[in-house]
C-alpha cells in the first residue's frame, strides 16, 4: 500500500529524534520515497548527514541558503506540492504549539504550511509536558484543524520515568500512514472516475531487428498516471516499451507500435478522462518484412506510410463529458501550434513542452508545461511529478 507513495518525514529535537531514522528506514521498505525536513534543534540529537544519506536525497533544514542566496528559496513549496503526506515524528510540544499558531520560522513549519497533503503529527515529549494544559489545548487545536495525530505510547521515558509520551513503533505509524493516504485519495477530485494515461514512445519495425523510434523515455506519462491515482483515479496506463519499475504499482497494458495503442485507445474509449503523454510516431514503415533485411539488399530508401492519429480519433468519437488531454512537443511557435492542435484534435487540454524550455525534455527529471485550454493558460515548471500534480489540479481543482 505504501510502494511508490512520498512522504515528507518531520523530524523535531526530541531524544526520540533517533528513531526516525529508524521510521525513514521502515518507510522505505513498504517502499515509500522519503524526504526528510529536521528543525535546527533536532540536528543536535541526530545528524542531518544520517537522513540524507537514508532517504538518498538532501535534508532540508535552513530555508535561507547563505552560501547561495535565493537558491532554491521556494523547496519548501515544491516539497509540499510533492508529498502524499507529511509524518512529524517524533513532534515536540515546542514544534506542536508552531504548527497550531501558523508559525512558519524554519524549514519544517514553513513546509507544512505549504503542503497539500494530509499531515499525521507523533506528539513525543515526557508526561508531564503531554498531560500540561497547553500541549492538551494545542493537541485538540491541531485535531479541530484536521491534522491526524497518533497518540503517543506509555512505558520509560528518558527522564528515567514510565509515563505516556512514547514515540509509537514504527508498524503503528506506518499502519496510521496508509490509512491516511488512501483515505485521502479517495477524496481526490478524480475519485470514482476512469483515468486512463498513455505513456512512452512507440516502435514502428522495418523487420525483426530495426525501428523508428523516438527518445521518450515516458517520465511524463508515469508521472501523469501517479498524479491521477494520488487524486483518487482508477488508472490503467498504457505503456510503451520503456524499462522502469516506476509503473509495477500501477495497473498496466503494454503497446509497442502506434496500432497496438490504437487498439487499446479504443478498448479503453470508455474512460472519463485519457490522458494521452504517448510519443506516438506519425509513420510507419510502409512494408514489415519477416526476416532481417540483409544489407546487400537493403534499399535506398524506407517508404513510409501515416499512423493513425489516435488522439483526433478519439477527439471524433468522444463519450459524453469524457475529458482528454494530450500533449504537444514543439520546438517552435509552441502557442499557436499547440492552439491549433488543440482545435484539430478536438480535446479540452494540451499540455505544450518545448525543447528549447531550461531543464526540460525527452529524459529529464523537469520539464515546463504550457497548459492550453480553450479559455485557459498558464505554465507550471518544475520536478515531472509535483507539475503532473499541478497539471490535473489546475484541470480537475482540488
Ligand atoms: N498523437 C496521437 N497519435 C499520433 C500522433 C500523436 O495520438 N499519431 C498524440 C500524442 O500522444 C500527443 C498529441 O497527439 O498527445 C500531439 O502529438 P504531436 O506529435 O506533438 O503532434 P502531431 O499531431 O503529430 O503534429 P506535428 O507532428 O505536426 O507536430
């Protein structure tokens, strides 16, 4: 329940803060993708180097960067746009009393702040702190404004006493986790709806062993198609020969050439929305031989013929209120060309990319998207997986 899911792990300065580390690990073998934001004091209990070198990815501690001022001054946005949910553990009373007063005065708080997701906070702290009225007023605050909270444990305490103010095991957090995340899935503004998403190229075969293809690596179309299931979709993605275990969560149908898509585009018609990221090639080796073409025999040219455009097919024989969205790889005159396609193929979105965008492109991890509708346009840019996410919520709302 948990592979592929992201979840920002919020570590606070308490001794349990260790135990995180722990937690970080336990995630990761339900096979979560964890990022880790610590605040100033927690990194006096534990090394932010332990996190990062855990969750394999950097530990946000400071938001100002002083040795690179104004870099990367808006991570705590894009965390928060990323993550399916966000796990304070172990949350002091101090980082408990921030979040229900709107405090954002360092890279957790102001992270949270920012996030989209479900929050789950550990409150963690020593008995006394737990049962004071100030902790008991913020846990019930914190409750009122729709956080989750897991109770903490009773047993020994590092102050030598056995009270209540335990960090829960790991299993209990990792169980409250997957409830939270598919609760909140299916509350998503695609729950209940058919989605499905085209992603990678197409291989269209001279013979056995040589095709014309394209560099999609189909980054985007698993993005899109993680994007929709995180907003409660019933996805089913239809994959290009592409090699990536990104896509084992996910229910999958295989094509290799564009008529095989075809054939599925139209099996799966039905759908409520179709979200077409395919590079679909525009031709076909006119003739498929059996065997390999020997190069003493191999002709001068490779007539050609025009695949099918699945897209405008689909734009012709649309069920009623079905959404379909495509995408546009242009490498000049990106509005007007995409506008147009927009108007030719008959759907509602296109998704516009150019190769010439900074970071973006067939095989980055980043990409700029124009989004076109017919009285919409804006441009999301960023990491392939938080502008999925932005792409459907500017389409489909929260
Ligand atoms: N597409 C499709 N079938 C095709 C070609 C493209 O369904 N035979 C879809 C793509 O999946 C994408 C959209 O159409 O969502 C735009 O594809 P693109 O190749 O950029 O546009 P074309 O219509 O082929 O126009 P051109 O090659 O002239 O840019």
């Amino acid at each position: 329940m948990l592979s592929g899911k992201r979840i920002i792990l919020g570590v606070t300065g308490g001794i349990a803060a260790y135990k995180a580390a722990y937690l970080l690990r336990d995630f990761q073998k339900a096979g979560a993708e964890i990022r880790v934001t610590m605040t100033p004091s927690a990194t006096r209990f534990i090394g932010s180097e332990t996190f990062a070198a855990l969750s394999r990815n950097e530990v946000a501690v400071e938001v100002f960067n002083d040795e690179n001022p104004g870099k990367d001054w808006t991570k705590h946005i894009h965390w928060g746009e990323w993550a399916d949910l966000f796990v304070i553990a172990p949350c002091t009373a101090n980082t408990l009393s921030k979040i229900v007063h709107g405090n954002a005065d360092n890279m957790l708080t102001s992270t949270l702040l920012a996030a989209r997701c479900p929050v789950l906070i550990c409150p963690t702290m020593d008995g006394e702190m737990y049962e004071s009225p100030s902790v008991s007023r913020n846990l019930k605050l914190a409750e009122e404004s729709g956080y989750y909270i897991l109770e903490p444990d009773s047993g020994y305490l590092a102050s030598g006493l056995d009270d209540k103010g335990r960090l829960p095991e790991p299993q209990a957090i990792l169980e409250m986790a997957e409830k939270i995340i598919e609760e909140n899935r299916k509350k998503g503004p695609l729950s209940g709806k058919k989605v499905v998403v085209s992603a990678g190229p197409t291989r269209e075969f001279l013979d056995p062993v040589r095709f014309i293809s394209n560099p999609s690596t189909g980054k985007m179309g698993i993005a899109m198609a993680d994007a929709a299931t995180a907003l409660g979709g019933d996805v089913v993605l239809l994959k290009g020969p592409v090699n990536t275990k990104e896509t084992e969560r996910l229910h999958v149908e295989s094509f290799t050439s564009a008529d095989e898509l075809f054939s599925l585009a139209k099996k799966h018609a039905d759908a409520d929305v179709i979200i077409m990221s395919a590079a679909v090639s525009d031709f076909k080796p006119a003739e498929k031989t059996d065997q390999k073409v020997k190069k003493q025999n191999a002709p001068d040219t490779i007539p050609l013929k025009r695949n099918p455009d699945i897209l405008q097919w689909l734009g012709e024989n649309r069920k009623n209120n079905q959404i379909l969205i495509g995408f546009a790889m242009e490498t000049e005159n990106l509005e007007k060309n995409a506008r147009e396609k927009l108007k030719k193929k008959k759907i509602d979105w296109i998704c516009a990319n150019s190769l010439s965008d900074e970071k973006s492109g067939f095989g980055s991890d980043f990409n700029t998207i124009h989004l076109i509708g017919h009285d919409h346009q804006e441009t999301l840019s960023g990491e392939k997986k938080v502008v999925a996410r932005q792409i459907l919520r500017a389409i489909f709302g929260e």
